[in-house]
C-alpha cells in the first residue's frame, strides 16, 4: 500500500535527504520525500502508524509528518518552512 504525507520542518536537500533515510530505515518502508511540495510517498508491506514514522522523524530532527493531502496542510508546511533553521544551520529566507 503507498500513501503520502505532508512534511513539515524541511528547508533544504539536506532536510529532504535526512527525512528520506529515516524513513527507509524502518523496515518494511519504501519512502521517496520532495522538498516543494513537502511529501513523502511511501509504500509500505504492512500498516504502520504514522506514530511510529513520527518517532523516527523526532529523533532524525525537528521534523513532523502527517497524513493526507490537504491543502490547509500543505501552506502550514510552506509557512513553517521559511520559519524554521534547517538541519545544516542555516535559515531559509522567503
């Protein structure tokens, strides 16, 4: 089953490249995350709660990840984007 979600807390590729790993390295998980639009597809052999994938994010960084592909989300990820320093300490700018 693949599902996506929104991501939020990425700011650069080096965001995007740490979220992505953290993901594959759960087992059983198949993860491709995009920078803009912030998502991560991902195709799982059994169910696992997005709990589970939060946990791995919360230790990866200041990342969060929520089901779904609401638009209200996704400007709260643009939004949170430009506010937040990025993994490799430097700071988005509009």
């Amino acid at each position: 089953m693949t599902h996506s979600y929104n991501i939020t807390g990425m700011s650069c590729n080096g965001c995007r490249s740490t979220v992505e790993k953290t993901l594959n390295a759960i087992e059983g998980v198949e993860a491709v995350v995009t920078l803009d639009p912030a998502v991560a597809t991902i195709t799982m052999e059994k169910h696992i709660p997005t709990s589970k994938l939060q946990e791995a994010l919360t230790k990866a960084g200041d990342y969060t990840i929520e089901m779904g592909n609401s638009t209200d989300i996704i400007h709260k990820t643009e939004e949170s984007a430009k506010e937040n320093s990025c993994c490799c300490g430097t700071k988005k700018t509009a």
